[in-house]
C-alpha cells in the first residue's frame, strides 16, 4: 500500500487518518461535509470575503487552497474553539501574535519570534518552517509551489474568520 506508511503516522499521532492524505498534491481533493470546520457561509459569501483581501490573495483559488489544507488537518483544527492537536487550532490566527493560544505549549522559538500572523508571514512560514524559524516544533516539510500557498492561504483566510480591514 503506497499510502501505508502516510496513515500509520496520522493514526500514531492519535489522529484519525483522513482520506485526504491520498488525494494531497493532486489537486482534487474535497473537505468532507461532515467536515468540523464547514462553515455556513454559502460559496458567494465566501467569494465576497476572499475578494476583500488584498492582491494576490483575493484571487486565490478556493478549492485549491482547501484541497491543500489536506496537509495541514492532521496537525490543526480551524473551527472556533476547535482542539488543539500536535499543532494549536488557527482559528482567528491572522492578526494575532505568534504563540497566543494559552492552552498550547508552542516552541521557544516561536514564542520569541515576534511575528504577527498576516498572509504574507504565512506565505514565508509554509515555504518551509525550519528555515523560516529554526527550533520550531511544526514539523512540516513546507509547501513548494507559490500558488498552492497563496490558495491555500486565501482558504485559511476565509474559513478562520479573517475580515480585511
Ligand atoms: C506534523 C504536524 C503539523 C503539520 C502537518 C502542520 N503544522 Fe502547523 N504547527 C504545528 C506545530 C507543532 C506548531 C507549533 C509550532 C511551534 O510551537 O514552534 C504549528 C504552528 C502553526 C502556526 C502558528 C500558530 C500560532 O498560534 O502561532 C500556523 C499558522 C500553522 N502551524 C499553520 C499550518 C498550516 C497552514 C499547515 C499546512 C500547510 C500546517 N501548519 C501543517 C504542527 C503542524
């Protein structure tokens, strides 16, 4: 099983392995509807919301940038007062410090970093967190393609709450 190795981790980690683990990087992953974080705003809302950020987020590729969260679930919850698992939930993330989760134990590194969380510190953080912030405890190899992590950030805008000022 070319996957095997990729869920056993998911489930060593305490977490369900999820579907969506297959379908990362292709593109056509969808979230289930059962999804905790599904919001209930409908597509045209979320348009609307996405098209207030500023360029070149308010183009993101919605489904695109959902279908990449697939490499994000298994480590974090969006929904408001969702779990914090190996990393803290992201929910209201954009605009706040760094390390602000009082129920998770983030890394000295991040702690001391100093950063407030907009789209473009995302878009260096997910390039590759280690070398973004060494010592970090995110152990995620990064997000290659410029696109995806705009997409992908445009999405996490939009379902954590984000409103542009
Ligand atoms: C293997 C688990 C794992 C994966 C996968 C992962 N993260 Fe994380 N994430 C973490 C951990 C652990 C931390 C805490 C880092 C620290 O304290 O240094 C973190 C921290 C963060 C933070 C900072 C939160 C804060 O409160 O300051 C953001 C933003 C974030 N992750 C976004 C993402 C996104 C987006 C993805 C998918 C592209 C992702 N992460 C994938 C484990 C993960």
């Amino acid at each position: 099983m070319r996957y095997g190795p990729v869920l056993a981790a998911f489930a060593a980690l305490g977490v369900a392995a999820c579907s969506q683990a297959q379908d990362a990087g292709s593109g056509t992953a969808a979230a289930p509807a059962s999804a905790p974080e599904a919001p209930t705003l409908s597509d045209a809302e979320k348009q609307a919301i996405l098209a207030s950020y500023p360029a070149p987020y308010n183009t993101a590729d919605l489904a695109n940038g959902e279908a990449k969260f697939a490499l994000c679930r298994s480590c974090h919850t969006i929904a408001p007062g969702g779990a914090n698992m190996t990393g803290p939930n992201l929910h209201g993330v954009f605009g706040k410090a760094a390390a602000a989760n009082p129920d998770y134990k983030y890394s000295d590194a991040l702690k001391a970093s100093g950063i407030t969380w907009d789209a473009n510190q995302l878009y260096q953080w997910l390039a590759n967190p280690k070398t973004f912030m060494p010592g970090t405890k995110m152990t995620f190899a990064g997000l290659n393609d410029s696109k995806d992590r705009i997409d992908l950030i445009g999405w996490l805008m939009v379902e954590t709450g984000h409103k542009a000022k």
